[in-house]
C-alpha cells in the first residue's frame, strides 16, 4: 500500500492522472501503473470539498465551506496554476460542478446553480443564476436540459436553450433527490 500526504476528501480522474483533494489543496498521482503510483504534484489550495475535471482544466470547489470554486490549470500535473476563482454569496457551499463547453455550472446548497461563461478561463462572467426552492446537491446535463437534485423539493428539469431565460419544465417529487447523474 502506499501512503498519501494527506487525508483524501474527494477523488478525480483526468486520464491516467488521480487528483486527491485535501484539507490543504490537491494531491496528483499517475496511475498509469496502479500497482506502482507515482506522486507527480501538488497544488496548495484550502479546504478542497470537490473536482470536477475537464480537458486540461480542473474545477475546485474550495474554501471555508465550499464558498468558491477554483479553476486550475492541469494540463502538466507536475506544475498546476491557478486560472481563476468564483466566490458565492456569503453561506452558499458548492455542492456539485458542471462543465458544458465554454458555460460554468455550479450547485450550491441555498438553492441555486450558477452559470458562468468561462470563454476566457482567467475571468469567468457570471451569466445567469438559476432559482429552485431547496438546496441543490446535484447537477447534470443532457443536451438543452439540466437536471437539479434538491434536498427536500425533488428533481427539478430545466430548459436551458436560452441560458438568459430558462424554463423549468419538469420535476419529480420526492423527500431527498441527492447526487443526480444522467
């Protein structure tokens, strides 16, 4: 068995490479052979509850609390940076991070998934900021159609064709909707 640095709070993977999020940032190892993991990096970050990998990007939901999301570069393990970060209101913890081309979707639990434009990495826009009723812990999409689990409200189907005016068009109801995937 070999050691990690650090307690491991949560796990991606990006190829052949495992990014283990910590208390004090993020831990990379290559996998390529599993039996042999090779610590390739690490990138000092507080508090990291999540990963979301995509392409050479990472996206970090981080801090006291979850209250913001941190975009790493990721494309060489060995040196990651910093790109940006987004900060949420005051008590709104990121729960759950999606990647669709150049938009940004992060799900907090106060209710709300946030959608950034992140065209340009280094300064993500805050486009639209979608309203459910109950903490959202889970987010997926499907083409046009993004999908809320919310604690306590159900699922909720979104239409967002028009990222600018989006359209609940469907929900399920049910006590505790947690951790969504489609």
């Amino acid at each position: 068995m070999h050691a990690l640095t650090d307690q491991p709070l949560s796990v991606a993977l990006g190829g052949s490479i495992a990014y283990f999020g910590t208390d004090n940032g993020i831990l990379a190892y290559d996998l390529s052979d599993p039996e042999i993991p090779i610590h390739v990096g690490t990138f000092a970050l507080s508090g990291v509850e999540r990963i979301y990998t995509s392409g050479d990007e990472m996206f970090i939901s981080n801090g006291v609390g979850g209250s913001s999301v941190s975009i790493v570069d990721s494309s060489d393990p060995s040196s990651m940076s910093a790109l940006s970060t987004v900060t949420h209101p005051v008590g709104a913890r990121a729960r759950d991070i999606v990647r669709e081309g150049d938009l940004l979707f992060i799900g907090v639990d106060t209710g709300n998934v946030y959608v950034y434009d992140i065209s340009e990495l280094g300064s993500p826009v805050l486009l639209n900021t979608l309203n459910y009723s109950d903490p959202v812990y889970g987010i997926a999409l499907n083409g046009v159609r993004l999908f809320a689990a919310t604690s306590g409200g159900g699922a909720f189907i979104t239409d967002i064709s028009d990222i600018m005016n989006p359209s609940v068009i469907g929900s399920l109801g049910t006590d505790d909707s947690t951790g969504v995937r489609v």
